[in-house]
C-alpha cells in the first residue's frame, strides 16, 4: 500500500479508467469525482501501469460455469499461477472447514501438487452465514516438497485474493443441493479459466444417481436461523434474503438485484 500511494494512489488509478466512470458521481465535497481527476499522475508506472500496458491481460475476476457451477463460480487470475489455470486433477474432499483444519496436514493425506482440494459446506445454507473460511492452505507435505499453489474449489467467501488458484462461490452451495454435494475424494475435476468452465469428469448418468452430502449443515427447526436458512439467496443472486429483494425502496429491479 505504500508504494501504491508513492505511485500516485487511488486518484492516478481512476485517472486510467477516467472514460468508465459516472461523470456525474459526487464526493463528500460535493464535487464530481472526475473533477480531482485532472492533477492525478503516475509517479511509477512499474507499481501503477499504464492501462493500455497491464502486467497481465484479462486477469481480473472471471467467473466459471459447468456442471460444478451451474450458477457460476469465481476466481482472481491475477492471483493464481499461471499452469493451473487449465488443469485436471483428482478431488480430495472436505464435508466441512473443520474436516479441512483437520486433515489438511495429515502426513497420511492421499494428495499430491496436482490433487484438487475441495472443501465444501461453507456457504449461508450450512453454516448458516458466511464465515471466511475459503482461505485454504497448501498441505504442510506438499509445503516441504516446494508447492506453493494447488487448485482449490470452494463454495465459500475468502476476504483478499493472495492465496493463489482458488475457485470461490460455487453456485449453488452444497448445502442448497448444488453439485459441489456430489463430487467424491478421486473425481477428476477439470479447471479451464480461459475457457470459462468448471466441471467434473464423469457421466452424467452417474452424478444423477449419487446422494448429496450434506454433512455438518445447520439443522434449527425454529427462529431466526431456521428463517434464514430457508429464504436467503445463493452467491450469484446476492446472498440476500429473498422477501428483501427489490423491498429497499430504491430503483433497483428484483431481477438485476
């Protein structure tokens, strides 16, 4: 963040995005936010670079979608390592994050640098709410032999985006039926970022036929947490509680809430 501010701070970056902002947006000052624009330069454009110059193209968010993220999943490229960004590799399954904290380093964990970690029951439905939890680390074993980033998939919420390849907001959750649910320790889980997909290996046939897990998901027969298990919203419609949407008394449509 220091050097973000020597280089010029968030004024030389919204200088470079100038043509994409409302021009009518105001600050506190009760000016347009284009106004202090003018006398922004960059003073380091090897921290704040140019726009038409990214260190990498296309590696904001992307999100994902097959049948692993039938509503879609997200991941940061900027975050991840460039490899496994197209990658195949065999799941090594979670039912829940203290399932995670608990054989993440068990020298006994069948894993290796091309498993892909899949914790699940992270999201509203289970828990319920939403914990950061999807910061998953790389297995102790795997540390030792120099991996540093591995493909992790989660129905969960991390806050940042430093902890490498990891598809976040599976959708729907496990918990609310999705196919995250049915994925078993040894499926091969396909990873194709620049293709814009997630899907597991198998035939359909036999992903129809499999139960869901729903180990560790919250079970209140009453109150609030029943209430709100049963009415909020999965992660690509805004994790809101449905009787809200569209009730805020603003301008926003149910449909693009």
């Amino acid at each position: 963040m220091e050097d973000f501010h020597r280089a010029g701070g968030l004024l030389a970056v919204l200088r470079e995005v100038r043509d994409l902002l409302d021009l009518d947006a105001l600050t506190v000052t009760g000016e347009p936010v284009v106004s202090h624009l003018d006398d922004a330069p960059i003073w380091d454009r090897k921290v704040i670079r140019r726009r038409g110059t990214p260190l990498r193209g296309d590696a904001g968010i992307a999100v994902l979608y097959g049948n692993l993220a039938r509503s879609g999943a997200a991941i940061k490229p900027a975050a991840a390592s460039q490899e496994p960004l197209q990658h195949r590799g065999k799941a090594v399954v979670f039912d829940t994050v203290e399932d995670l904290h608990a054989r993440i380093d068990d020298p006994d964990l069948d894993v290796d640098a091309t498993s892909v970690l899949v914790p699940r029951g992270c999201r509203p439905k289970r828990y319920p709410g939403m914990p950061e939890v999807a910061n998953m680390p790389v297995p102790t074993k795997l540390l030792e032999e120099g991996v540093r980033d591995m493909v992790r998939i989660c129905d969960g919420r991390m806050s940042g985006t430093g902890y490498g390849t990891v598809v976040l907001h599976v959708a729907p959750e496990a918990a609310a039926g999705g196919p995250l649910g049915l994925v078993r320790t040894g499926d091969s889980i396909v990873l194709d970022v620049p293709g814009r997909r997630l899907f597991i290996d198998i035939p359909q046939a036999e992903l129809d036929d499999r139960a869901p897990s729903v180990a560790g998901c919250a079970r209140p027969t009453r109150g609030w947490e029943r209430l709100y298990i049963d009415q909020v919203q999965q992660a690509d419609t805004g994790v809101d509680l449905d009787f809200l949407v569209g009730s805020s008394g603003d301008k926003v449509s149910r449909e693009s809430h």
